[in-house]
C-alpha cells in the first residue's frame, strides 16, 4: 500500500509539474516573446543606419 501511495504522489506531482510549464510556455508565447521581439526590432532600426541605396545597387 505504501509503494502505491508514493506512486500516486508521484504521478499527481508530475500533473502538476506539467500544467505549470503549460502555464508559462503560454505566457511567454503570448506576452513575452512578442514584447522581446517589438524591442528587438525597434533597437534593429535604430542602429541600422538610412543609406540612400537601391537594392540592384547592393547586390552588384
């Protein structure tokens, strides 16, 4: 009975374990992730400088 006991504890430990990383990839897939993206891509634009090229010019 003991070993059954533990086993159940075991498993609802891991139920629980689960649901919390279902929580936070959720989170961070919804509200983080964007967030560190708008950011990445506004710091991207401020230190991309605005040179007057065309994009044939580049490639030659």
């Amino acid at each position: 009975m003991n070993q059954f006991n533990r086993a159940v504890l075991e498993f609802e430990k891991f139920t629980e374990i689960a649901s919390n990383a279902g929580r936070t990839l959720c989170l961070v897939g919804k509200q983080y992730k964007p967030q560190a993206l708008s950011k990445v891509e506004e710091l991207k634009q401020k230190i991309t400088p605005l040179l007057p090229f065309e994009e044939d010019e580049m490639q030659a």
